[in-house]
C-alpha cells in the first residue's frame, strides 16, 4: 500500500488540513461584498475547484500535491493583481485581497504536508535501509503468515530467497516447520517467544524470535533470526583450549609428583638416582614456566596490550641472527641450518623484536620436528612488493587435513613426537603476523616429506631516521 492511498493515514491528514483550510477561506469569503460582481464569482468558483482540487491531489501522488501548489500560485497571482487599485475597482480589489489572504494560507498549508510527507518518507527509507543491511534475519507476516517483508540476511539464514517468483507464506519461505510452529504459539499466547533451531540447508545454529504486533486493527509478527554459528565456534575453541591447558599442565606436574614421591621413598639416598631426578623435575619445571610465560604473552598480543614499535629492519639480518642462536640446538639434533647469506639484505618495515620472536618460533618449531640428518632452509625473497620469508624443513611432514589447524593454540599434528613444546610457538608467530596485516601459512606434500612455512610482510617505504 503507497503512502497515498485512499486507505493511508498520510492521505486523510491532507485531506483533513485541505479541508480545514477551504472552511476557513469559504468564511473570509462569505464576509465580503461579491454577490453582484461577477469578478467576484468566478473567482469564488475557481477557489472552491482549486480547494477541491488540492484535496484531490493529496490522495494521489506527489506529483498532484506540487501542481495544486503551482496552481495556488497562480491564483494568489491574479488576486494581487486584483487588489492593485491601478489595476481593479474598489470592489474588485477588497475581493482580491480577501482571495490573496486564503490562497495563501492554503499554500502555506500545502507546503507544511509536503514537508510533513517527505519526512515521514525519509524516515520509512531510513527503516528500510536499516532492516536491509541489517546482520540478523528480519521477517514480517501477517495474520495468515503471508510474507510481508524479508531481507537478506533472513533470505541467507533460511537459505531461500524472497523475489516477486518467490513463495510468499511462511511455510514455504522458512521451510521449517519448527519456525512455523514457532510463529503460532507467539501468536497464540500473544506474547515473544524464543528458541535456537537448526535452519537452512546446513542447519546452522540460529536464535529465533517471534514477536507478535497488534496495531490500528491489524496483526503481524515480527520474526528475527540471529545467526548463532561464530558464537557456537568461539565456545568450541573456548571449551578445547581449556581442555588443552588442562592436559598442558597436568603433564609436567604429574612427572614431578612422581620423580618427588619416588625420592622420598628412598630414591633420595641414591646419589646417582638422585641427581637425575633433580634434573628432570627441574626440566618439567622449566616447560612449565615457559608454557605460563607464553600464555602470558599470548594473551597480551591478542589483547594488544604489546605496542607496535615500527622502524627500517634487514629481515635477512633477523634471519641470520635467529638462526646462530639456535644453531647449537640444531647441532646437537644433528641438523644443517642454512641461514641468508651474509650479502643479503632485505629491508622491511616492522617491529623487530617482534619479527625476532616470529623467526625464532618457527625455526625452533623446524628444529624440534626434523629428525637426524636433515637440513632446514630458511630464506628471504622480495615478491610483488612484499617482502617473503620461507623456512622449509625436511622433518616429519604434515597431513593436508592438519595445515588450517597449524597456527590454533595447543594444536599438534602428531602428539606423539611433540614432547618438550607446548604448542603456543606457532599461535604467537600468527598474531604477530597479524599484528604487522601481514600472512602466514604452511605447505607440505604429507607426512614424512617435510614442510615449508611462509610469512609475508608488506614491503612499505620507510621513514627516515627509524632503524634497527
């Protein structure tokens, strides 16, 4: 229904203010001399067609208002003239200026609803657009759940759509008959009602409520559909890294409440036995402090609590330095290190200590999952304006259903062979990549064939003065 129908409440407000104004033009009129001047008729008649005319035109279209308000124009126009005592007789000039008065008011009449319709269709496409690019689903039915309104995050939700070709009741647009069972009992108790269904053609979790309308004789009922499945995923992870922490920090302890009970059995006395359970204890007690240490940081990135400290860097240089400290780490494993030769340099614009954690976690992650005689290869490329490092390794490899899980926190692709890490290495690299609008990601052909890490950094200009 147009906001000028014959059925609108705009339509008769103009109707009723046309009106009002035409009484009150009528009685100004009554009071002056122009039963026998004819001047004075026709201009009586053509105010009342003008009047009749106006309230016409505000049951139509816009378009009419306008011209009515055009046409009022005129009239005032001829009635000046009227009043113009070069120009009229006495009495032509009192009839004037009594038409010149109420044609006015009528024209200042019609111009208060032109701006009061134009606000009120401001307001509607306000609504309109708001519900459109809302993230909830919206609906609108009836009182026989005919499809009024639908935008397209409800169009998403129920996997359907709401076109002219489209089913237009609620049974066939949703679906789903809990959601029209859901619409009915709102309707029923006359009051919201609420539950979480699974919809669509995935059947994602989604929080419907029907709301029930009653107003000026009809009855709707507002339908919101609010996508639960980010929700759902952010309690999942929750739930596994609470899970994970706890089997993180049982292991450690649990060895040391063995290695210290097995001591004050007796062991204690051994001096032999004694010293390498002291050591051991101290070896669990170090991965502790390193897990709550990274746990510690990790929270700190994701808060971004860790300012960003940005200068000039030599990424090759980070490399290489990264690499010498862990080079006795990869000897002992019996390991080659090839790190950026010594004429390389590749400038990026980071935080350094940041990109020093980045290179150093990964490379200690190729360390620990390549086993005796292999080689780690770590390199720095300029691609596309952007600066690319790659560390590949020839260790244990990955399975292809593992890498989007690599960069989770806790998350170990083979559990059997990640004893002494505590799977927050490669979470804390992705943060700070992150931290940088830069990527990271992995690739490997499959288990036992190795794996290549990579990490692109934009490759900005530099100001002057910032170094490493």
């Amino acid at each position: 229904m147009g906001p000028f129908s014959f059925r609108s409440t705009a339509f008769w407000s103009a109707v009723t203010v046309v009106a009002g104004v035409a009484a009150f033009a009528l009685a100004i009129l009554a009071q002056l001399p122009i039963a026998a001047n004819e001047t004075g008729r026709v201009l009586l008649t053509g105010f009342i067609v003008l009047a009749v005319t106006i309230t016409i035109a505000a049951g139509l279209v816009w378009r009419e208002l306008r011209r009515s308000a055009s046409a009022a124009g005129q009239l005032m126009a001829i009635a000046r003239r009227l009043a113009d005592p070069a120009e009229a007789d006495a009495d032509e000039a009192a009839v004037g200026a009594g038409i010149a008065g109420a044609v006015g008011e009528v024209s200042r009449r019609a111009g208060e609803a032109e701006g009061w319709l134009l606000e009120r269709d401001t307001e509607r496409a306000q609504m309109g657009a708001l519900i459109t690019h809302m993230a909830d689903g919206v609906l609108i039915v009836d009182g026989n759940e005919h499809i009024l309104q639908a935008n397209p995050a409800a169009e998403r939700l129920l996997a359907t759509r709401a076109g002219s070709d489209a089913p237009r009741t609620l049974a066939d647009f949703a679906r789903d008959h809990e959601v029209v069972d859901l619409v009915r009992t709102a309707r029923l108790n006359n009051q919201a009602e609420e539950r979480v269904l699974d919809v669509g053609l995935n059947r994602e979790p989604v929080r419907v409520v029907a709301t029930p309308v009653q107003e000026s004789g009809g009855e709707w009922v507002v339908i919101l559909l609010q996508d639960l499945s980010g929700i759902q995923a952010a309690d999942t992870v929750r739930r596994e890294f609470v899970a994970n922490v706890s089997h993180e920090l049982r292991s450690p302890i649990t060895s040391m409440k063995a290695l210290a009970e097995t001591l004050q059995e007796g062991a204690v006395d051994d001096p032999g036995v004694r010293g390498d359970f002291l050591v051991r204890i101290q070896t669990e007690a170090d991965r502790l402090a390193q897990m709550v240490e990274e746990l510690l940081e990790l929270a700190r990135i994701e808060a971004g609590r860790d300012r960003l400290q940005r200068a000039s860097c030599d990424m090759d240089d980070i490399v290489r330095r990264a690499a010498e400290r862990l080079r006795p780490l990869a000897e002992r494993a019996k390991l080659q290190l090839e790190a950026p030769p010594e004429h390389a340099h590749t400038e990026v614009h980071a935080d350094p200590e940041m990109l020093d954690r980045i290179v150093t976690n990964i490379l200690h992650n190729a360390v620990k999952f390549t086993p005796p005689g292999g080689r780690i290869t770590a390199r720095v490329d300029r691609r596309a304006g952007r600066v690319l490092l790659s560390i590949e390794d020839s260790g244990v490899g990955i399975a292809a259903a593992d890498l989007p899980r690599l960069f989770e926190r806790f998350y170990k692709a083979d559990r059997s062979r990640s004893d002494g890490g505590t799977g927050l290495g490669l979470a804390i690299a992705r943060h700070l990549v992150d931290r940088h609008d830069g990527e990271i990601w992995a690739d490997s052909p499959g288990p036992e064939r190795g794996a290549t890490f990579f990490v692109s950094l934009p490759g900005a200009a530099t100001p002057a003065g910032d170094e490493c």
